[in-house]
C-alpha cells in the first residue's frame, strides 16, 4: 500500500480543511476530512442575551454571511412564540435569496471553475474563434472578439510580468483538463466578469441590510430597516427600483453566462457523471416564499422543497422528523461524558475540547482514531447529503412543479438520466439550476413586497416580546433555514432571560462529518472513494470532487454545548 | 524600524506631487485595460480615503501605477473568511484590479488556483524573497496548536514563519487586530491579537467586522505613495480611518442633539431617521469612518439602514459593547424646545460619565452573568483599550505614531 497523500490546504474554500486519501490503482480506495480549525463559538455564546446571539452567529463564516443570522433570529423566535410580519419575512428572503445567487456564483467561477478550465492554455486561444464559440452559447453582450482579445492581451502581460500571483502553481496542463484554448478564454473572460458582478449584485444587501459582507439588520421579531415610502430614512420606492434593477441584472447573469458555461463543461466532462457520488442519501429543510413554519418544524410550503430521499431511491419523499437528528464525537476531538459514540439531540448535546491530534508540525493524522474538529451529524442514525444536490434530489422526486421540469431539461440537454446526477458533475449542475431557480423567483418576491407595502403594511416587527422580562423562565427553539451550503438549524436553550445552551448543526457538519461511531463515513469521504488519479502529485480530481460540495469550514467546526459546561482540554499526543 | 519597502522601483513620475502623469504609465494603464479618466477618480477616492489634501491625487495616481508588483502573503487562522469577501468588493474593480495587479497576491487561500503543497511552495517562495506585506485575518490560539492546523502547521509557526523579513503587517478585521471574536469571553483557546505574537514588524491594525476594503486599498495606497505606512494611533489604526468618533459624523446626530430618538423598530421616529441612541447604538463610543465611506462602494452603511452601531471596530466590542440593545444611560428632561447649545452640553456632561461606567457596568454583567469558574478573563483593556476612549467627548486612543513619521512625508 502506498502512503496516503495529503491536501493540505484544501484552497479555493472557505476556511481550513484537509484531506488525506489512501490512493492505489490510480484510484481513491479511502479518504477522510479534517477540519483543522476551532474557535469555541458555543461557549462564547453561553449567558449572553439572545437577542445578540444572531450577531455572534452570523461570524461562523462570512462567506455565508447571512445564512446564521438567520437561523439563529429563527430560533429565538421559535422558543418564544414570535410571528415576524409578513414584510419582515419577505425582506429575509430577499436577502437570503440573493445570497444564493451572489454565493453560487463567486463558487463556480472563482473557487470551483479553475478545477476544469486551464488558465494557462487560454494563451493559446484564437480569440476570434473563442467569440464564435461563446456566442453559440449565448447572447450574452461581452461575448465579443474585442473582449475575448483584451482578456487574452491582459493574461499575457500578467505571465510575462513573471508573477502569477493568484494563478501560480496551477495543475495546469494536467491532463484532467479537457476544455479547448477558446472555451478556457471565454471562462477566463468570464471570471473577471464574475468579480465585477458579485461586486456589484451584493449591493441588494447593503440597500436592505446596511453592509456586506455581515449585513447589519436582523433582530429577534422582524427586521431593523424601516419601510416607509414617504421617508428617505426607510425602503421606498428608490430602494426597490434599485433592488429591482440589481435582482434583473442576477437573472441575466445567470442566464447569459452562469447556466451556458456551466452547460459547456457539462458536455466536456461526460465521465463525472459517473465518479463523486457518494451516500445517495439527500435531507433538506426547505425554505422562502412560504406561510410561517409551524413551531419546531421546517419548512414545508417554500419555493426551496424539505425531505429526506434514501438510497437513491427517487420513488418517495419522507417528510423531515427534527428529533431525528443526532450527532456523535467517536472521530471528532471532543469528548461527551457518556462516551463519545452516543449520539445525542441537539438539545441535549456537548461540546468539551479535546485534542488527541498530533503535535504540529505532523506529516498525517492518525486516522484510525480522532481525526478533525467536526462531529459527526446523522439523521435517524445515517449519513445524509446537504446542499444543491440535495434540494433538486428531493424536489425532483416529490414532482416539485418548478424542480421537475428544471432538472428535465438539462439532463435532456447533456443526454443523461437521473442516476447520473448522484456525482461531482451532478452536484454542480444542481448549483447553477438552482441558482436560476431562485433568480427567477426573486423578482416575486420583490413583487410581493412591493404589493405588500402598496396595501398599507409598513410593519417591519413584532415588538410585543421585545423586552426580556415579557419571556418565560423558560424556553427552547429550534432555528431552520435551507442555506446555499445546505440544511441549517441552530437550537437555543433560554434560562431566565439568557442563553442557557446553543446549538448549530451545520451543513458542512453534514457534508464534510467524519466516520460515526458505527464507521459510517461523511459526504465527502463516500463521494471520493472510486475517484481516478492520474497524478498522486497534482490531486486535480480530489480537488473537483470536494469543490463540488463548495466546502464551508468556519462553518462546520463550532458545534455548540447546550449544557454550557466551558471545560477545555487540550490533550497534545 | 524600517518601513521602507525593498527596492521599490525608480519611477520619474513619482517624484512630483502635482506633475502630469506621463505617457509611459498611460500606456501601462491601458496595457491593464484602465482609463485615465476612471484612473485619476479612483486616486481622488482613495486621497479622499487617506484624508489627504486633492492636491495629493495626481501623487497618489503616479505611486500607484509606478509600483512594482510587491508581494502580498494573506493568512487566515481563526477567522470566518468575511475580510476575504470584503476585500472582493472593492468598489470600481478596474482599478481594484490594479491594485491586485500591481500586487502580486502570492498566497490567498479563498482564491488561489494551487492548493496542498503547491500552495505552500508558493508562500514559502514568496516569503523567502521577504519584503513582503503579510495580510492576517484571524485570530491566533495560544491554548493549543491544535485548534489552528494548515498543511499540518500550526498557526503560530506559520505566522513567525511568514512574518520573518516582511516589511509590514496588516491585520484585517477586529480578529487579527484584537483577537476578536474568539477572544471574546470566555475566550476558550485563548485567542490573541497578531501583535501579541509578532514583534520586530510594523503593524497597521484595520478592525472592523470585516473591515471595510477601502480602508485596505487606501493603506496600500500611502505605502505606495510615501513609501512609509499611515499614520496611526496607540492601537495601531490609521488614522484617516479611525480617527474620529462615528457619532460625530453621523448624519442622524441633529437628531440626537434634538432629542428626537428612534423608540421602536419600525415606529415613526425610526422610519423618519431619528437618532438610534435608545435602540443600543453604540456609535458615541466607536471611532471609525463607516459614515463618511459606507460600505460596498458607499451604497449604504448599518445606522443608514436603521440598526444601530454595535461598536465592531472597537477592541473587545464582544464583551464591552453587550448586549447590543441595551441603550447608553438613558437622558432626561430635553426635548425640541431647548436650544441646540445647551442640549449639547447637557448631553455631553451626562453622557461622558455614563459611557464611561457602561463600559465598567457591561464587563462585570458578562462577568457575572455567565460561568466563570476556569482562569480565562475578560480582557477589556487588552493592554491598549483604555475605557477613557469609549467616554464621550474624549480623544481616540492615543495619536501617538509608533514609526515617528508624519503621515503625508
């Protein structure tokens, strides 16, 4: 057996995550993924009013930047019986809509598309050609030789001058990269295009919430942005005009650049539609556009669908049970006082610290036994994917009227079936078919919103349980919100006006878990057995794979202690 | 201690403050896909950034694009990636871009193409050359070299590592400037600032949560303009940046001065813009310029929205400036009848003493409030955050500068 290789940083993600895989055969025969980083979030929080926790909760990651807001405002309010107003909620959904589509495309292009297109090759490029081609796949407005031109003049200027920064030590010309000189400068072209983009489309969330990245107005009961079309201190008429406008400029984005290009390196890399599957087992909460949930419960009537697919079994949809979520530390640095392979509800859940890794600096880690900063997160006792994937898997097999006849047509497009969405390709496909999914329902939204406020409505907050003396002595909540990453829940536990325990079960915890205690391994570890590997010294394909699930590790490495005990011990082998 | 960057390149348009730009970096700008004119406004933005007198713009330009690629090395440890997407919103990505370009952005883990190794052969390649800028977002943990691990490195090894020969640092975000949140109470893997484990390099602290990337581009900017940083205060700010106190800036302050206060989210004095003092702002305590530059290219900045300032540029905010909602000591007795004169001085009389003890007050709440039976404590002094400068009316933190050098040399 050859020793394992190591990738370490995992880059092009959010925060700090490595993977070691035991490659034989040209092929992963095992892989396991450590979250490398802990900052203690859980016990921060204890004693703290929660009406802050949103804002301590919003720092687990600033990539997703709104999502734990959000969960976290859900869960308050879910403990203490809180209704936000209709507008409250639609401006959530806003924010939370343009999220997704602001979040998937700064993943495809700048952290996931330099996995498949080869920046270097685009030198080669006859930028005439590369116009030709890309106005076949679209009419997107700078898809013109003069761009194509200027991009290719700029790369060139950029290598002469010696320092690559950013683009040095690519795997470029690996032989994994398969897209022609013209394509790759269409997707340079197009990178540089997504920066200004992103740069300009999150502007939606400093009109509705004051700031990006961090947005700065959610409070347990509604929202902190007053409306008011008379004011100029409040949303009006220009503050929706504007929002209008940059929500138009997403759906075109996504359709003239996102979905062709996404379309074109699908039909280039046919053969992962057959590697990266993995569990096949799918959960998702659903979310946005729909009634108030019930209390303790997700989502049900959202644009976003909820339920759980096993096996890939496309043929029935279980409706999501909360209380079967648990989680267990048999491979995570922690340890619970009733042995760390008991699976424990979040509410009921620990976090005490203990290191057992090795002493840095280490070559490997010891996988056989603790092995990263995560625990690990199952439902009614399996691993389950989050995420993209999840949501078109659920919403495709519960005939979703908007999901079906999405996923129905790019399968058409690439010439596959169903099965070949349970892969690396599959999964990235899902990002950008939901990504024009929500961009296109976003202009509703707004059109809600607007109607809403048209009929009078200016309410922006429920403020009858503002004040911490109207609470009950005790209370506890559950938080869900379908983020881009995935399923999302944060659970507090309140005691005489302060936060007693809290809790997130994230979707990275999910997607990127360790082994259980039964030795049932996490997402990504299953999606990358069985994944080729033409050169153990450039990991390209790893990189595909685990990129596939856009890997979010703040995110994943905070677990919460609902019991507050602020014990820490770090055990150095 | 020196500041003068390595070999900065000779450049003949850089020696004059107001001479013409000349053809050659016209025809570099060009060669960047840049126009003079969208050029030259950039240069006046970021003088403006800088507080610098106009004059300075055409300075500023020439520095810019006359730079010769140095090396930017950005670590990341216990952080949340949010300065990362703070610095990709730039405004005017044209000319962020040459910044970027004029930058060589050697090792960025978010955006990088290399990954494993390869993207450590980078860092240590780039580090190697030294008289690099080093970039830090995140906390440093000193309970543990387990609890931050890149490339089986711990977090301290790498950032003595990559500190070695750069010619200055800059923390991005109250994280790596302050310790932040990982420091906050009860600080479980014992978080520090940067500066707490680097010595013998210049350090120019960008709190804020994130910050906000003008600031960065700005800092960049007046080391490429002066060849020196900007100068700072006793906590290692700019001052151009956090030299005066939000609540002097702040559009809503006749408000406050009227006594007109937002009671109510979503209520007629909130909708009207009134002062959001009674709903826990906490701008009277907070130096930073958010209102004069805002944020995602001066589109809009919290307080505009309706939430209140929470104090997120300030060291220990997590711990001093909770809870969030919990006014400042509440005023009594004036209203729209007394004259602005004397409501000012009655305000600033109540309120110095009551800033003051809400600091105090706050600490010992969260002190008490949660389980502190272990040795951690709330360091809201944190050796430099005199309770002083979150008095009303006091002088930011010190405007000493630790490299003697007037900002615009």
């Amino acid at each position: 057996m050859s020793p394992r290789i190591v990738v370490d940083p995992i880059t092009r993600i959010e925060g700090h995550l490595r993977i070691e895989a035991q490659v034989d055969g040209g092929m992963v025969q095992d892989a396991w993924s450590s979250t490398t980083m802990w900052r203690g979030l859980e016990q921060i929080l204890i004693g703290r009013d929660p009406r802050d926790a949103w804002y301590f909760a919003q720092r687990i990651c600033g990539v997703c930047t709104t999502v734990h807001a959000l969960a976290s405002i859900r869960a308050v309010e879910d403990a203490l019986d809180i209704t936000p107003p209709l507008n409250a909620r639609l401006l959530r959904d806003l924010i939370g809509v343009s999220q997704y589509v602001h979040d998937h495309v700064v993943h495809f292009y700048h952290l996931h598309a330099l996995d498949w297109v080869d920046v270097v090759s685009a030198l080669k490029a006859d930028p005439q050609q590369a116009a030709v081609v890309a106005q076949s796949l679209s009419d997107y407005p700078r898809n013109t030789a003069k761009q194509m031109t200027a991009v290719q003049q700029r790369l060139q200027a950029f290598v002469q001058g010696g320092r690559l920064g950013p683009f040095a030590n690519g795997y470029w010309g690996h032989p994994a990269y398969k897209l022609s000189p013209e394509v790759n400068l269409l997707a340079v072209s197009h990178y540089l295009d997504a920066l200004d983009f992103q740069r300009d489309y999150v502007k939606i969330h400093a009109l509705l919430g004051g700031k990006n990245p961090h947005p700065q107005t959610y409070v347990v009961g509604g929202m902190a942005i007053p409306i008011d079309p008379n004011s100029q201190y409040a949303i009006n008429d220009n503050t929706l005009q504007q929002v209008r406008g940059l929500l138009q400029s997403g759906l075109n984005f996504v359709n003239q650049a996102y979905i062709p290009d996404l379309v074109a390196i699908g039909k280039s890399y046919p053969e992962w539609t057959a590697i990266g599957g993995g569990l096949n087992s799918y959960m998702t909460f659903g979310d946005f556009g729909g009634a108030q949930p019930k209390r303790g419960q997700t989502d049900t009537a959202g644009i976003l669908p909820s339920g759980i697919v096993r096996n890939g079994d496309l043929s029935k949809v279980e409706p999501v049970d909360p209380m079967k979520i648990t989680e267990d530390v048999a491979r995570g640095w922690y340890s619970y006082r009733e042995g760390d392979g008991t699976p424990l509800r979040p509410y009921d859940g620990e976090t005490t610290a203990n290191y057992t890794g090795p002493n840095p600096p280490y070559d490997f880690l010891d996988v056989d036994k603790k092995y990263t900063w995560l625990k690990a997160a199952r439902y009614d006792g399996i691993p389950v994917e989050v995420g993209p994937l999840a949501r078109m898997m659920v919403g495709y097999a519960a005939g979703d009227a908007r999901i079906k006849p999405l996923v129905d047509g790019a399968l058409q497009t690439l010439g596959v079936g169903p099965a070949a969405l349970h892969s690396t390709l599959g999964r990235t496909l899902a990002r950008g078919l939901e990504t024009k999914l929500l961009a296109d329902q976003s202009l509703g939204l707004l059109d809600q919103l607007v109607a809403n406020i048209a009929g009078g409505d200016l309410a922006v907050h429920a403020g009858v349980k503002w004040e911490p003396k109207s609470w009950p002595a005790k209370a506890r909540g559950v938080g869900f919100h379908e983020a881009p990453r995935g399923a999302l829940s944060h659970w507090i536990v309140i005691e005489d006006q302060k936060i007693k325990g809290y809790q997130a079960v994230v979707p990275s915890t999910w997607n990127a878990s360790p082994r259980d205690a039964k030795g049932q391994p996490g997402a990504y570890e299953a999606a990358l057995v069985g994944t080729p590997i033409a050169d153990p010294k450039q990991p390209l394909e790893i990189l595909r794979t685990v990129h596939s699930f856009d890997p979010c590790m703040a995110c994943a490495a905070h677990v919460i202690d609902a019991d507050g005990t602020p014990i820490v011990e770090v055990r150095v082998q | 201690m020196s500041i003068v960057p390595p070999a900065p390149a000779p450049s003949q348009t850089a020696s004059t403050a107001n001479g013409p730009i000349d053809d050659g970096l016209l025809a570099r700008l060009f060669e960047l896909g840049v126009d003079r004119r969208s050029f030259l406004k950039y240069c006046g933005v970021l003088t403006a950034t800088l507080a610098l007198p106009p004059s300075f713009a055409p300075r500023v330009a020439a520095a810019v694009a006359a730079a010769d690629k140095p090396s930017m090395v950005y670590l990341a440890f216990q952080d949340c990636t949010g300065n990362a997407e703070s610095m990709l919103r730039a405004r005017n990505p044209d000319i962020a871009s040459v910044i970027l370009d004029l930058m060589s952005v050697d090792y960025q883990e978010t955006v990088m193409a290399a990954a494993g190794e390869q993207s450590k052969q980078a860092r240590d390649a780039a580090v190697g050359k030294g008289g690099h800028i080093l970039v830090v977002e995140g906390s440093v943990p000193l309970g543990g070299d387990g609890y931050c691990t890149i490339g089986g490195e711990s977090a301290q090894q790498i950032l003595k590592k990559a500190s070695k020969g750069a010619a200055a640092i800059i923390n991005v975000g109250t994280c790596s400037a302050f310790g932040g949140l990982p420091a906050a109470h009860p600080n479980p893997t014992k978080a520090v600032a940067v500066g707490d484990v680097v010595s013998g390099v210049p350090i120019v602290n960008l709190p804020g949560c994130p910050m906000n990337v003008d600031n960065l581009t700005a800092t960049i900017a007046h080391y490429l303009t002066f060849k020196a940083l900007p100068a700072r205060d006793s906590q290692q700010r700019p001052l151009f940046a956090y030299g005066d106190r939000i609540h002097d800036n702040c559009p809503r302050r006749g408000h406050f001065d009227a006594g007109q206060f937002a009671m109510a989210w979503g209520d007629e004095g909130h909708r009207e813009g009134y002062c959001l003092y009674r709903l826990g702002c906490k701008g009277p305590s907070t130096f930073h310029n958010c209102p004069i530059l805002k944020w995602n290219g001066g589109t809009q900045w919290p307080i505009g929205a309706g939430h209140g300032c929470v104090g997120c540029s300030e060291a220990g905010f997590w711990d001093t400036m909770t809870p969030f909602y919990d006014r400042l000591p509440h005023i009594e007795g004036f209203g729209v009848d007394s004259t602005a004169e004397k409501l000012g001085l009655t305000v600033v009389g109540a309120t110095a003493v009551g800033f003051g003890l809400h600091g105090v007050g706050k600490t010992l709440q969260n002190k008490l409030g949660r389980n502190s039976d272990e040795q951690s404590t709330v360091d809201v002094t944190d050796g430099s955050t005199d309770l002083g400068s979150a008095g009303f009316g006091s002088s930011p933190a010190g405007r000493d500068n630790p490299d003697g050098k007037a900002g615009p040399a």
